[in-house]
C-alpha cells in the first residue's frame, strides 16, 4: 500500500501514437475514434466508482480495445510478412510486482486475458507462442481460428505494403500506402497509419490506493514472424509500482525496449523524486529521441497525477476521475488532455 493521501480512483488508456492526417480525416471517423475511447473510459470510471481493483478495471478496458477493429490489438490485429496474427499482451500488479505476459499468440480471442492467467496461474511471467496458446486454453479462455484476429483492411494493409517493397511498416502501416494510392479511399483514420504505433494500454488507480498496468498489441504489419516487442515485456511496455507509477507504453518497440522506457519513469521519479509529467516528459521527450524512439505512453501516479506524453503528432488517449468527466482526444494540437 503506498503511502501517499488517497486520491480519487482515475483510468487512462491509449489507443497508438502517430502522425497526423487532421486533414484527411472526416468528423465522423474522428467521432468513431473518441467515441470508442470514452464508452471504455465511462466503463472503466463506473466500475473504479464501485470499487473494482486497479488490475481488474485495467484488464477489462485493454479486453474491450482488443475487440475493438479501430485498433491494433486482438480483432482487426495487423499482418506478419506470412500472412498470420501474432499477438503480445502484459499485465502488472503495482501492489505485489507480480507481472504477466504472453508473446506471439496466434488462437486466444483476448491475449490480456492470457497474460493476468500467466500472473495468477503460474511461476513463470511469460508463456510464448503455442505454449502461451495453449496455457491460456487450460485456463479456460477462448480459442479461435488463427484467422479470426483479420479485417479486409489490415489484409490490404499488408497487400499494398509488399507491394510498394515498403518493408517492415509500424503498426497498420499500410494503411497510409493505401491512401497515398487510392485518394478516394474511405478507409483513412484521424492518425497517419504510415507512422502510427497501435499498441493498446490501460493503467488505473482504485480506491485502496493500488496501481495496475496492461499493455497488449497485434505488433506490426509485415514484421517478420516471430519478432516481439516492447508491449509483453515489463519495465519496456508495461509497468506498476504503488510507490511510483503504472506505466504502458505505445511507439517503437526496439527503442523501448532498449531504454526501459517505462521503469525508467519509476526510476526518476523514485530516485529523483521527480513528478510523473516530468519525468515522462524527460523519458518520452529527450531519452527516446536519442535513439530514434517514437511514441508515447500514458501513466497514473501513486499520487493520482495523470501524464500522457507523446514526440508524434498525435497519440489517442483519454482519462477518466471519478466524480468528473472522461477526457479524451486524437492530437497534439488540443489541450494537454492530463491532471
């Protein structure tokens, strides 16, 4: 339990960070995009108010962006250059350190779910491929067809990817290639798919003071089989503490993983005694950069203080306090949409 005055139960969550198409995109699919961001935040706000748990609020929220095909995570995940779904998910308990992950899941419909059953049901954190499959089949979660995970979309997507030998695109890359061919397209969202990130998080403080973080993804289109990244793997794409922060992550993964990217928030902020915005800021706006790292992340301190930096042009992102009303937004350009 930590130690700071209890603050009000708050959630926030991400959709992928990325470039800016404003222009390109219509009110109705920037309606979508939001819309989407705050029946889960209403959601996850409601049940904070009632007194659900950290973990379980921020599991719940990633399980309804996972079934959602506006991002990649779950239904509507991105292509492998083979032409599969491989899918990385991780969770993380701020009050005990007890951590989940699952890698490469091909046939579990909620890799979220896989990985808080990792956390519960095992002396391990992380299951990989078939084994992770088949771990979270014995604890009961649902099976589907390796083919379930597609949309006609994320399908063109990787298409028109190998097709325009664009090689390894971020996220549903491939996206943008379809747009830059097609001008008439309707399939173009509020963020540039060519640089757009679509890991999907959630972190949350409840009303006993505990922090939890879930991170899950559908990777990158075209990305060779068998390649992980930062989203599964704990202190890079997924973190908690109840004496700092729970941390999740969206941008690219190498770079992530490279620099810790989500402990080393922790870290400033425990060794330093930095605030949350600052030392997101620093990580996010000076040590990513360095080495070529785009994205954001989203974070809840012990304190109940909300930061949602990001270095592109736009990340989809929101919050919700109990007793106030959610926040949500796409672009850089409003309001810091943080408190």
């Amino acid at each position: 339990m930590n130690t700071h005055k209890q603050a009000r139960p708050v959630l926030a969550i991400h959709g992928g960070a990325g470039t800016l198409l404003r222009s390109k995109s219509s009110p109705q699919q920037e309606a979508a995009y939001l819309g989407a961001l705050q029946r889960i935040l209403g959601d996850g706000q409601a049940r904070l108010a009632a007194g659900a748990t950290a973990m379980d609020v921020v599991v719940e929220a990633v399980r309804q962006l996972e079934e959602c095909e506006l991002f990649n995570a779950g239904k509507g995940a991105v292509y492998t250059a083979a032409g599969s779904h491989e899918l990385d998910a991780s969770v993380m308990d701020g009050a005990t350190l007890r951590a989940g992950a699952v890698a490469g899941v091909t046939r579990t419909r909620n890799p979220v779910l896989a990985a808080r059953a990792v956390m519960l049901h095992s002396e391990h954190l992380m299951f990989i491929g078939a084994a992770a499959d088949a771990f979270a089949a014995r604890h009961g979660l649902e099976q589907v067809a390796p083919d379930w995970f597609g949309t006609p979309l994320r399908l063109e997507q990787l298409q028109r990817a190998k097709q325009a030998e664009a090689g390894v695109l971020l996220d549903h890359d491939g996206q943008a290639l379809a747009f830059k061919q097609a001008a008439s397209d309707p399939i173009s969202c509020p963020i540039d798919e060519q640089s757009k990130f679509g890991t999907v998080g959630a972190v949350a403080l409840d009303a006993q003071g505990h922090l939890a973080a879930a991170t899950s993804t559908g990777g990158m289109t075209n990305k060779q089989v068998g390649r992980v990244g930062d989203s599964p793997v704990i202190g890079a794409g997924c973190y908690a503490n109840d004496a700092t922060v729970a941390i999740s992550c969206t941008g690219t993964g190498e770079a992530f993983m490279r620099s810790c990217a989500a402990h080393d928030v922790s870290a400033l902020m425990e060794y330093l005694g930095l605030p949350v915005q600052e030392a997101s800021r620093r990580v996010v706006m000076e040590k990513l950069p360095a080495i070529a790292g785009r994205g954001g992340l989203i974070a809840v301190a012990a304190n109940g203080e909300v930061a949602l930096p990001f270095n592109t042009e736009g990340m989809y992102r929101g919050y919700a306090r109990v007793g106030e009303a959610p926040v949500a937004a796409i672009y850089a350009s409003e309001a810091q949409v943080e408190g």
